[in-house]
C-alpha cells in the first residue's frame, strides 16, 4: 500500500508532519479540524511538501525523521534548497571534526 509524508503550513505559520496511505483524504480530514490536535488549532492548513513512498511504513520513517528536524533544515527540504539541506545536516557540536582545532593539541 502506498503512502505519503506531507508538510503542512498551519495558519500560525507552524509546520505539521505527517504520513497517511490516502493524502486526499488526509487533508480533508485536517482542513474540518479532524486531524490532529496541532492543525485543529491552527486552521485553516496548506500542504506545501509531500513524498510518496510504496509502502507506507516507509512514509512513516520518513516522518517520524523529518519530523526531529529543525524548522531551518525543514524549509531547505521544502523549497528544495539541496546546499542549505546539507549544511542543515551538518553536525555542529563540539566534537565534530570540522570544528576541531588541532593547535589545541
């Protein structure tokens, strides 16, 4: 069964994920406050990304990933920013190789 992971803009301006096998359906149910408490909250909603996978546990790992994600790596998926997405991606705590300075050795 196929499936799909969509973004929705809320009229908060705050994004919602989710994954659903009938996307139609799905936004219907979230424009008549049906979906989830998030978007009943902050009708009404856009989608303004979507993914579609072959099977829907797939659709559900892409949200569950794409959901842990900051608004700023967000918005680099959804306008389809490829050089910003990377650097989104980028670790950037203290231990990560590209802020190690070796002349503190």
């Amino acid at each position: 069964m196929k499936g799909w992971m969509y973004i929705l803009r809320c009229s908060d301006d705050s994004y919602y994920t989710g994954s659903t096998n009938n996307l139609e359906l799905r936004l219907t149910q979230h424009q008549k406050g049906e979906g989830a408490n998030h978007t009943k909250k902050r009708l009404p909603v856009e989608l303004i990304y979507f993914e579609e996978y072959e099977r829907i546990d797939l659709a559900f790992y892409r949200e569950k990933q794409v959901q842990g994600w900051s608004r700023k790596k967000k918005e680099a998926l959804i306008n389809d920013w490829e050089e910003e997405l990377k650097k989104a991606a980028e670790c950037m705590n203290d231990s990560h190789w590209k802020l190690y300075d070796k002349s503190d050795d």
